[in-house]
C-alpha cells in the first residue's frame, strides 16, 4: 500500500486527509503538536508522530525515526493565519505573528522536503503537496486585508516552484493546491465546501499530477489558479 505523511493532522484538513487515505487502504503517517489530545486522529488508524513543523531540530529527528520507509505523497498542510479581519488591517499590522506565519506557512514547508527528499525519492511516483491558498495569488489579488496570511501563501508558492526546479528533474511532482473556502477552524462557518469535498478533490489531483503539473497551482476543483 503506498504511504503518505501529512502535518497538521489532528483538525480540519488534515484531519480529513488522514480519513480519506486510511478508507482507501493508505498507510498514513500523521503528525501533530500533541498526540495526547488527538483522538479524531487516532481514530483514523494512522500512524501518529509528534511535530511542531517551526522546529527543524524536530522534523530532522522524524526524518531519522522514518529513515527507512518510502514516501509517495508528502502533504504540507500545517498552517496558521493569524491577525484576521481589523486586527491584521492597514495601519495595525504586528510583527510578531508575521515571523510566525512564515516560520509555519513558508519556511516549514521548505524544510519537511529538504529532509523528506530521499524518502520521497524511494517511491515510484513521488508527489510533495503544499496546501497554498488562492489568498496567496497575485495574479487573482483584489481583496484588501490579511497581508500576513495572504503573503504567506505568495511566498509559499514561490517556495513551490522553487522545490519543482530543484526536485523536478529527480522525479518528484511539486504541488501547489488550494482547499477551497472549507469550514474547518480556520474557515469559519460562512465557508462554502465541506472537508470531504476538498480533500476528495485535492487526492484527486495527487492521485492524477505529471511531471507536467509540477510547479504548477491547482484548486480542489482541478481548476488553474494564476500565481
Ligand atoms: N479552511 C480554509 O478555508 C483554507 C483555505 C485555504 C487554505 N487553507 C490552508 O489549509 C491548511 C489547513 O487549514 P485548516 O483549514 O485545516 O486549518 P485549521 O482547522 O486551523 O487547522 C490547522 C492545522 O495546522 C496545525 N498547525 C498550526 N501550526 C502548527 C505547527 N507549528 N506545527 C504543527 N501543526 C501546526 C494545527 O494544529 P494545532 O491544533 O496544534 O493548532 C491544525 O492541525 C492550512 O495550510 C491553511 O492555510 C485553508
């Protein structure tokens, strides 16, 4: 069967992740901060391993722990958006949760595939999914508000491209994808899709991505998003 790792497994999508491959038969290896207050994930049967993706010391170690085993799908999915509505508003931006949403949404994806490369490398059809947003896309941009979750997601799609330029040519398709508007925590209750229906989508386009979608911007519907 083959296996994925996905962050951020104990809530929303991650969450719905971890159901979905484990009802097809997938081994799922999930991470979270705290494995203690994570039944809905332990529920699902996966595999369950500590991780707070801003500490590299850490996601080196489960590197070690899982030196052995083939990766077909890595999923970066953990992610933060802090300072929402007037808070994060012109004029009133703070700092600190900026540095923080970067360490999170950027810098973390970054380094879960500098250390996961060669597990990644031992599976046929290798896929490394980073869970972007359209909030993110300068080429769709005309919201104000938000700039710190919405220029963590521009610089996470970069991050994207540039693990496609470097990894592209060993194999591995790089994925940037957005969920949809889904209510999870982070969604609230306006939002439209359901986690099924997103993850649903989103396994679709891992399960279907060629070498020729790596690099490349996709939403849980298959359509194309402008970076
Ligand atoms: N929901 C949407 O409408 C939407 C739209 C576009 C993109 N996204 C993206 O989809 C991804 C999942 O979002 P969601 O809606 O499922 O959000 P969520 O319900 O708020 O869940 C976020 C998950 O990320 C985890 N996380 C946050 N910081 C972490 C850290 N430092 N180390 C490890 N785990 C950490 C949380 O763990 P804790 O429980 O420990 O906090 C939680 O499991 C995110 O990247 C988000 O930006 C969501």
């Amino acid at each position: 069967m083959p296996t994925v790792l996905v962050t951020g497994a104990n809530r929303g999508l991650g969450l719905a992740f971890a159901r979905q491959y484990r009802a097809d038969g997938w081994d799922v290896i999930a991470t979270c901060r705290d494995p203690a207050t994570a039944p809905d994930l332990a529920a699902t049967g996966a595999e369950v391993h500590p991780l707070d993706v801003t500490d590299d010391a850490a996601i080196q170690a489960l590197g070690q722990t899982l030196a052995s085993r083939p990766l077909d799908v890595l999923i970066n999915n953990a992610g933060i958006y802090p300072a929402k509505g007037p808070q994060g508003s012109f004029g009133n931006v703070p700092v600190d949760p900026w540095i923080d949403c970067l360490r999170t949404n950027v810098i973390a994806p970054w380094k879960m595939a500098e250390t996961f490369v060669d597990h990644l490398l031992k599976a046929e059809r290798p896929v490394l999914a980073t869970i972007s947003s359209k909030m993110g896309s300068i080429g769709d941009a005309a919201s104000p508000g938000s700039v710190i979750y919405r220029s963590s997601k521009t610089a996470v799609n970069r991050v994207v491209k540039s693990l496609a330029i470097e990894l592209g040519p060993r194999g591995i398709i790089c994925l940037s994808l957005h969920p949809g508007w889904v209510l999870t925590d982070m969604g609230g209750p306006n939002a439209w899709v359901t986690p099924e229906t997103s993850i649903t989508g989103l396994r679709r386009l891992i399960a279907q991505a060629t070498p020729a979608d790596s690099g490349r911007f996709y939403a849980y519907d298959g359509q194309e998003i402008p970076w």
